[in-house]
C-alpha cells in the first residue's frame, strides 16, 4: 500500500538532490529519511521513559532516607571508582 504525501518544492528538492548523489529514488531517500527520523525519536522516548522511571525510585528512595551520602566530591568520585581520595597530610 502506499500513500500520498504533500511537502514543498524546496524539501522535494532537497531530498532529489540526496537521491541523485546517491543514485537511488526521491522515493526511497525520503523513506530512508523518515524511518530513520522516526526510530531516533522512539528511542528518545524510551529513554526518557526509563528516566523518569529512575528518577521516581530515587525520589522514593530519597524520601526513606535511603540515599547515599558523601563528605565531599572527592568522596563520591571514591566511591565510583574513579579518582582515589587524595591524601591531606593528615
């Protein structure tokens, strides 16, 4: 099945210019185009949407009382592993 879709002569175009260098069809350019535009934005709402699911368990967390908490920066970079504590002389 196929279908009709109306855009302006300066996108239609645009996209014959990208078809004629990469010796294919406006057709299956702008296919191309919208497939790929369509799964980049799925996949940034299923990010956002495990985000927002993270960030509800931390603020539920959060409010038990439940969250970590760190002297100082240097601690919480510690504590990821990824800049030791640097010795005060102490």
């Amino acid at each position: 099945m196929s279908r009709t879709l109306h855009i302006s002569d300066e996108t239609y175009e645009t996209i014959e210019t990208l078809a004629r260098e990469q010796r294919t069809t406006p057709e299956a350019i702008a296919e191309t185009l919208l497939r790929e535009r369509l799964t980049e934005r799925l996949a940034v709402q299923r990010q956002n949407a495990e985000w927002a699911a993270g960030l509800d368990d931390a603020l539920a967390r959060s409010a038990r009382g439940e969250n970590t908490r760190y002297s100082s920066t240097e601690a919480f970079f510690a504590a990821l592993g990824e800049n030791p504590p640097e010795s005060d002389g102490k």
